[in-house]
C-alpha cells in the first residue's frame, strides 16, 4: 500500500514558467511534509517543508501549499530555471508524540526545465 | 547541519558475496535511517538504527540479510548479505540530528551497488 502519491511522474517545463508538482496521503498520523530535491549521483537535499497547520509557506521561488481535509500537497516552483532540472520526492511522517520520524516517500517527478 | 560520508561510493560485486557500507556523521546524531534507492525509484526504508538499541526493520527486510550495527553516535554500518542481481541499488543512510523534532532529516550520497 503506497501512502504517498506522486504525480506528475515527469514534467518538462520552460524557462520562467511554473512546475508544480502534487502528493497525495492516506495515513493521518502525518504531520511533516517535506519535499526533497535529488541530483544525478547525489543523496536527496531537503528543499521545504511543511507542517499541516498552516495551508502555505513560501521559501523564494518555492511554495508548499498543503490541503489537509483532502490529504494532499503540492510543490510550486516559480520561475523555473534550468538549475532546477531534477528529481523531485515528497514524502511525509511523523514528528511528534510518540513519533518515529520515518520518511514515507512518494515515487518522484523528473523535472526537466528547458533554456 | 550534518554533513554525512559514505564508503565505498560504489562497488560492483560478485553473486553470493557480502558488501559493508559505512555511514559517518561528523556530529553526534541520535537516530540515523538506512534506505534503499532502487535504479529510477523511490526511496524505501531498510531499518532505523539508533546508538545502544538493535535496529528496527521495515517490513519485507531482515537482519539476517542487512546487519546493522550502531557503535556510536557517529557512525553506523549496514551490510548486504548473500548478495544477487536484485540487490542493485543505492544504498543511502540519513540521520535527524538530536534535538528539534521538526528539523531536518540529512541524506549522504549513498553507495551505488551493482552485483552480477
């Protein structure tokens, strides 16, 4: 059973429009929402996160806005450049009371933003 | 922050054959994490390997296949058992650094494993 769905699979955007990428949960014991960022040979890199008590939060070209009573979040990137071309993963856990803080990750986009 | 390195970056092993990949941390971390990345896949959690406490193991992984051992609160180490073909995969550990729930989980840059 996968707890964290992703799409779009892949997405090729141009350079200066938006990619925005969406995840879907089932387990409502989630309550941290991280969106990683993986290059080719490198270990994923946190990019933003999210707590499911507020519905929006902007760190530059980055937006996560998060839906709670539909179970779903998405990752907004505005001003797509070429740089941003790479493996996107949501994923989701637990971070609190009697937590165990495990990442539950959904399958991940392949941007591709085109100069 | 933590900065976490891996050894070996890569191997290429034979069939049958047992593989160690050694995670290290360059602070004292409480819980560390071991995934699996498999070739255009997602991650999948192996086990949670906290210092002083036999490592847990997701569903569908074994100690008798991935022993992991927990030292310290800087180092951890996760072997690949009797490996096959279908054990190609890149092997990454993360940790949470000790304090804030809500900080963030680092990621090293995992060791690339091809068995033939």
């Amino acid at each position: 059973q996968q707890q964290v769905k992703q799409s779009p699979q892949s997405l090729i955007v141009q350079k200066g429009g938006i990619s925005i990428i969406n995840c879907a949960y089932e387990n409502t014991a989630f309550d941290y929402f991280p969106w990683y960022q993986q290059f080719p040979g490198k270990g994923p890199a946190l990019l933003i996160a999210i707590r499911p008590d507020v519905s929006e939060k902007k760190e530059g070209r980055f937006t996560i806005s998060f839906n709670k009573s539909a179970k779903q979040f998405s990752l907004h990137i505005m001003d797509s450049q070429p740089g941003d071309s790479a493996t996107y993963f949501c994923a989701a856990s637990r971070n609190s009371g009697g937590s165990n803080y495990k990442l539950t990750f959904g399958k991940g986009t392949l941007l591709t933003v085109n100069p | 922050s933590a900065v976490i390195s891996q050894k070996p970056s890569r191997d290429i092993c034979q069939r049958g054959t047992s593989l160690t990949i050694q995670c290290q941390v360059d602070s004292q971390v409480t819980m560390m994490f071991w995934y699996r990345q498999q070739p255009g896949q997602s991650l999948t959690l192996i086990a949670t390997a906290n210092q002083g406490s036999e490592a847990t193991y997701e569903s569908g992984f074994v100690i008798d296949k991935f022993p992991i051992s927990r030292p310290n609160l800087t180092f951890s180490t996760l072997t690949v058992s009797n490996m096959s073909p279908e054990d190609s995969s890149i092997y990454l550990c993360s940790v949470f650094p000790t304090g804030n729930s809500w900080s963030e989980q680092f990621f090293g840059p995992g060791t690339r494993l091809t068995v033939l």
